[in-house]
C-alpha cells in the first residue's frame, strides 16, 4: 500500500504518472484507493511475492518524493487457510518454492507453514492465500 498526502498537490499529481510507468496497466490485478485523514491510501493488488516486495524495497519517485509502499491483506480480498497433508519430504526451500509455483494461478501465497515435531518435519502443514475481489476471470477456481 502506498500512502499519499493530499496536502502536497504536486506530489500527489506527480505519483498517478510515476505509478503508472514502473507498474503498467497488466502488471498488476486491480488498485484500491481510500480516502482518509488527509491521505490517499492506494493499494495495488500484485500476482506475486516478488513483485510485493519490489514495491515495498523500491520508492515511487513523486515530484522528488520517495514513496515506498508496504504490504497489507486488503479487507476486500478473500482469505483462504488450506490444510495441507502427505507433502513430499524434500527439502524445505524446494517444497515451499513448489508450493507458491503450483498455487500461484488460484491466488497470492501469502504465507507456507510447515508443521514440525521436535525439530521433524511432519509432512503437513497449511498455506494462507488471498484473491483479490472480482480477480475470477484472471485466477482459476480453487
């Protein structure tokens, strides 16, 4: 989510020009905009971690302004908890690599936990995901 004040006008009209160069229209699935107390919170809402987390390390540059967004669930995506169970026992990095690959056309993985007893991967675990609203024509059915 990027926060932009409303007071600066330059910054705020400088930031929709900005946006829209390093993130194109299709680079994303939709934007959210709230009003409230004096600031514009702007949510894009991304397919993937990586692109996440490059909004959140690399600042839009907005009338000389760096605005560096962090990340959030919206409250109009759809979370989902999956239980997951017989899981190969492979190693971690590559389980959880696999994980994201293979669920990434139904949502964004938000987060993998894999279950361990006394330091023992049990071979199950659960995965959060979110859907962002109206995304069924570009994310399959879970």
């Amino acid at each position: 989510m990027f926060e932009i004040p409303f007071s600066e006008s330059a910054v705020y009209n400088a930031f929709w020009p900005a946006l829209s160069k390093v993130y194109p229209r299709g680079s994303y699935y939709g934007l959210t905009s709230k009003k409230k107390d004096n600031v514009e919170h702007v949510e894009l809402h991304f397919g993937d971690r990586a692109s996440c987390e490059k909004a959140c390390t690399c600042p839009i540059i907005s009338n000389g302004v760096s605005i560096l967004a962090h990340p959030v669930v919206s409250s109009e995506d759809k979370l989902f908890r999956l239980n997951v169970n017989q899981l190969p026992l492979i190693p971690y990095h590559v389980l959880t690599a696999g994980l994201r690959e293979c669920l990434s056309p139904f949502g964004v993985v938000q987060e993998i936990v894999v279950y361990e007893d006394n330091l023992f991967y049990r071979g199950s675990g659960h995965i959060y995901m979110t859907r962002p609203p109206n995304s069924e024509k570009l994310l399959k059915t879970l």
